[in-house]
C-alpha cells in the first residue's frame, strides 16, 4: 500500500494522518501538543501516535502550518532592517529599523536620479549587530531592480544578513503591499526554517525517506528548500489545506468553511468547490500583502485566546495565544496552589494583567543576559524551577503586579505566558473535560470577582461574549464576500443589528439567512461553531476526522506556478522595452521582444522546476495583448503584451 503522511503543524496543536494514495482513505490519525520551545518532540509524537509500521510505503509528506499565520498575527519573527529607495511618503511597517535614500527609477524602467550610493552605505552601517534580515525596496523595482541589486552587494559587503529584494517576490505593480510583502517574508524566514529542520529531523529520525511538500496559501504546493526563501508563500497554508479538506470531508461544493484552532479563526467562502484567491493579495494580521493565497479572513479568536478583563469592565479575547491554565498545570502542579493562594489586597486594582497570569520558561537558547535587564535577569532565575504565577513573582521581587515589565522576555520567546482561554472556560463549566478542571474553575473565580458577579453567571456572560465574536467574525466575512469593503463595516453595527440580547429597543429584529452550511474544522469547533450556528439559526456541519481536517488537506496540493513577463513600448524611444522578472531589455521591434521574451519565460520554467525538484511537468505559455485606438504607436495600436507561463506538476514527482 502506498501512503502519503499529512502534517498540520499548528500554534496549539500538531496533526498527522496518514492516508491511502489509490483510494483517498485515512487509515490513521493522531494529535499532539506543538512544543514550540522544540517542533520536533511534537512532531515526533503525532507521528508515533499513528502506529506506522511500514515506512517505506510512505512515498510523500505534505506539510501545512499556522506557525507563519499567527507569527504576522502576534506581531513576532526576525528583527527585519529595511532600505528604502525612493519611497514617495513615509509608511508603516513591522521593523526594527528603517532608512530611506535617494535614487530614481520611473514606472518605464528607467534610471531618473542615479542611486546615493554613499547614502545607502551609511545607512547600512547604522544597522550593523541591529538586525537579523534587511528589505531593499525601491519604487518601481519590479520595471528595473537595478538599484536593488546595487543596494543588496553593499549589504553583502557591510552587513553580511540575508537579504531580500521586494522585486523578487512578485513583479505587480503596488510599492506599499510589495514592500510589506518582503518585509513579512524576511520577519518569517527563521520561524518556517524551524519547522522545516525540525520535520526533516523527526524524518530522518523515522526513516521516512519521501520527499517533504509544503502547503503554500493557495492550495499549490512546494519544495522545502523553496518555502525556506519565500516564507511568505506559507502564509494561510493552514486555512488553505482546512479548505481543502474540508471540501474533502463534508462532500459539500458549496460551504463556509471554519476553521478554529488554538490562535486563530479562519473564514473561507466556498462556491462551486473551489477554493477562492485574491489574486490582489492576501490581508494577514492586519497587513496588506502581495502574495496570492485563498481569500480568506483570519481572526484573533483561538481556543487559546488569552481571555481577559480590560480596563473598561469588559471581557476581551485574542488575539495573543497563549497556553491554557489548565494544560500548563498538567506539567506546573504548583500553578494551581499559586492560583489559589495568592491574592492581592482589597484595595489594590489591577491593569494591565490579570490574576490568574503565569509564565514558563520557553527557548532557553535566546537567553543572553548581556542584554537583558537586572529585572529581566532576576525573573530568568525565578523561573528556573519551574513556572510561577505573576503575583508569585510580584511578591519575590517586591514589586506590584502591574510594574513587573515581561514584554521584552515574551518578544524574544525567552518565556511564554499562560492565562485563561476559551479552553479553560470549557473545563470550568464541563462542556469540555481533558486536563484537570481545579485551576481553570480558580481563574473563572478570579475572573467573576472582578467583574462582580456569581461564578456561574460570570461564566454564562464569558461564554456568550465569545460565542458572539465568533458570529460577528462570521458575518463580517460573508459581507465583505458580498463586496462591503472593510473601511464600511464596524463590528459594534453587525453586534447591535443580529443581536438578540439587546432589550433597549424591541421593535425590530434582523435575521440573516445562510445559504450554504457552515464546515467546522478543528478541535474546538464541534463546541464553539455549534453555539454559534444556534444564535445565528444556520446548519453547521462538524464532519468525521474533522480535527485533523488540515492534515488530510494537505495530501491533496499540487504544483502550480504562473511566471509572468511584459513588453511595453515607449513612446519617446520608439522601442518595445521587456520587463522580465529580473532584468530591463529594450528591442527595436516587437517579434524580436516577444521571441526573446518566450525564450527567457522557458528557461525561468525550467529552472523554477529544477529548484522545486521536478522532473515531470507541463507548462502552458498565453499572451494578453492591450491595443488603443489612437496610441503613440500609430502602426499597431499597440500599449502592451503580458506573456504568462503556466507550470504545473503532480506533487508525486518531486525528487529529493
């Protein structure tokens, strides 16, 4: 029997599956806890869970993950130092630091202002020991990346960091999206690089020697070593292999797709069964990007949601992960006698934590105490032995609660935290029993007493207050699938309109009607997507295997590639100028363009092919020309040409 083995590599939990090429079969599946501090232990222990006895039948792994999604989402990744060329305003982005120098490069391709070369080696100098990665982006790039590749050899010389050029991502016009594109590429380049060694290692371990894929966001997948240098292309490829398999499993063509797991909830509208793409780019954690994945929408709403009073009186939820109480005290016994003990005076109010707040240890490798503070250095050393609650720390160091600084030890994942959750509400009230219930019901106590009511009552609001998030998330979705843009919607509208708790005003209810079921993906989706499948009175179907739904998906990703090149001509020069991925090249006339054109698309597809290690593939190249009646170019009417070369391959002829 030939076998593919699917890994879902997510922020709370692994799954693996294994499942019968000729008949589509799962024949095993298993799930363990992500050991984040260590991908490979739950790697290796979702794989042993399976019982395989035959490796050799195993002819290839297929691999998804959120850890790139919910990197974006939680604001997390390599410290990324940015170069920018000729930027036309000052943006926004998600750097440690950031420079921006003179040289110019017009939409056609041509070289306005020569580029500052000594500006940008004394930019690069500042960001020397500062950074992990840098970005060169440069306003019209992708028409001619020759200042980029000029900026790239100083840093190679000065810096000696991986670099990335926003032009080598994607060749669409859009400096913002492009820049961030890169930008979110190089923050990801450390955390996809663990999980592919960590895999390769359990593996090998195994001896399992089939070629490893990786799920991009668009269904298609990839080589390891391609997904090593375009993390990026990994973003949504847990949602995109949830919608895979839940087409799969539900046998549904029409269907809402969603997809709950520890961090994350994700939203995929399904038509016809296919899975929709934003050819513009993908939006992550807030950031518009220019990589082309499944049009969904991820929301901060896990089963691993810290849960939390704000200042206002009001519960929050997400969009920070972080570990259960309960699962944490399976391991920290003393958490619970912490939890339980420990109060802080009457008169005292917290802020900005909570009492039920606790922090582990996490990557003792990122531990260097040369930077780190005395404090920071002093909670290292509480933490030695073992977890301890805030308030424990508080009272060793003498300290109020609120005035103990962790977000530089929680950044650099030198501790993680762990908190209440969703998950916790659910052993507290019983719905959903797997570890000790005693110190998720002392959170919820906790918890109620902050807010002034009865444990259970408390426990009833929590538990609506997030069943609600679950169907705003829900119908926010569905809207902007109707073509409400976001800048139109407001979460406090769709709230006060579908809501039925609202006694100020009885003299109108709104009813939405769905008109495709909703698929629930995930563990905690057969709870969370039922509660609210009965407020907004919609079916939701919950399938068998569902909580591995994202390991059977990744079984069923192919090979497709599109590589693009355009020919313009250039009303001044009277010459057809081709803008191919990585060069400008002018021609006197457009056959002579478009046979060179055809002929460098051809060898860019063969080499896209060795590096993703296919031997066996079709590919397909099309032409879209652009004419204008009345154009400079009077003879053709012609404005432009877009030659496309299509490559696509069966994943079962990746070679090592």
């Amino acid at each position: 029997m030939k076998l593919k083995l699917g890994i879902d590599t997510g922020g709370s939990y692994t799954d693996a599956v294994l499942v019968d090429c000729d008949t589509g079969e799962v024949v095993s599946k298993a799930k363990a806890r992500t050991t984040k501090e260590n991908l490979t232990i739950g790697i290796e222990e979702a794989i042993d869970k399976l019982g395989i006895n035959n490796t050799a039948g195993i002819v290839l792994v297929c691999l998804s993950t959120t850890l790139a999604t919910n990197a974006i989402v939680e604001g997390k990744g390599a410290k990324v130092g940015l170069i920018t060329i000729d930027e036309p305003k000052e943006y926004n982005y998600p750097v440690s630091c950031k420079s921006n120098i003179k040289g110019k490069i017009d939409v056609k391709g041509c070289e306005v202002f020569p580029l500052n070369v000594s500006e940008a080696a004394a930019a690069l100098e500042t960001m020397k020991d500062e950074i992990d990665t840098l970005v060169i982006s440069g306003y019209a790039s992708v028409r001619n990346p020759a200042y980029e590749l000029k900026t790239k050899e100083l840093s190679n010389g000065i810096l000696g960091v991986p670099v990335i050029c926003a032009h080598e991502l994607t060749n669409v016009l859009g400096y913002y999206e492009r820049t961030i594109t890169a930008v979110l590429n190089a923050k990801l380049i450390p955390v996809i690089k663990e999980l592919i060694l960590a895999t390769k290692e359990v593996l090998s371990v195994k001896g399992i020697k089939a070629t490893l894929v990786i799920i991009k966001g668009d269904g298609n997948c990839m080589a390891g070593s391609f997904a090593e240098e375009r993390p990026i292309e990994t973003v949504l490829s847990g949602p995109a292999a949830s919608a895979l398999g839940g087409i799969l499993l539900s046998g549904k063509q029409d269907l809402i797709v969603a997809d709950m797991g520890g961090t994350t909830l994700d939203i995929v509208p399904i038509r016809n069964g296919n899975i929709p793409l934003d050819e513009c780019g993908a939006t992550v954690g807030g950031w518009r990007t220019r990589v082309k994945a499944m049009h969904t929408r991820s929301f901060g709403l896990g089963g691993d949601s810290y849960m939390r009073m704000n200042n206002l009186g009001a519960i929050d939820f997400g969009p920070q992960r972080v570990v259960p109480l309960c699962a944490a005290a399976e391991k920290y016994k003393n958490l619970i006698w912490e939890i339980e003990s420990l109060h802080l005076p009457e008169d005292y109010h917290i802020i900005g934590r909570q009492e039920a707040d606790c922090v582990a240890l996490f990557k003792r490798h990122n531990i260097d105490r040369k930077v780190l503070t005395a404090e920071e250095n002093q909670i290292i050393e509480l933490l030695t032995d073992g977890a301890h609650s805030m308030l424990y720390l508080a009272g060793q160091l003498s300290k109020d609660v609120d005035g103990i600084d962790i977000a530089r030890l929680l950044q650099m994942e030198i501790i993680y935290l762990i908190s209440a959750t969703p998950t916790d509400l659910l052993h507290a009230t019983g719905e959903y029993v797997q570890y000790d219930r005693k110190i998720s019901q002392l959170a919820m106590e906790r918890l109620a007493a902050r807010k002034k009511m009865a444990v259970d009552e408390f426990e009833a609001y929590a538990e609506n207050a997030f069943t609600d998030r679950i169907c705003v998330s829900l119908i926010e979705s569905l809207l902007i699938e109707k073509g409400i843009t976001e800048e139109k919607l407001s979460e406090e509208l769709i709230r006060t309109v579908f809501s039925d708790d609202d006694e100020r005003c009885r003299l109108i209810d709104f009813d939405c009607r769905f008109h495709a079921p909703i698929v629930g993906i995930g563990a905690p989706a057969k709870t969370w997507l039922t509660k609210a499948g009965r407020k907004l009175k919609c079916e939701v179907i919950v399938p068998q295997n569902s909580e591995v739904a994202n390991a059977i998906g990744t079984v069923s990703g192919n090979i497709r590639e599109t590589l693009e090149a355009l020919i313009r001509f250039d009303c001044h020069t009277k010459k057809y100028i081709a803008h191919l991925p990585n060069r400008r090249v002018t021609f006197d006339s457009l056959d002579e363009a478009i046979g060179f054109v055809e002929r460098e698309l051809i060898l860019y597809g063969k080499a896209f092919a060795d590096k993703m290690g296919v031997k066996k593939y079709s590919s397909d190249l099309s032409k879209e020309q652009i004419v204008s009646e009345g154009y400079c170019n009077s003879e053709s009417n012609f404005v432009e040409l877009r030659l496309k070369m299509a490559i696509s391959a069966n994943a079962k002829y990746i070679c090592h």
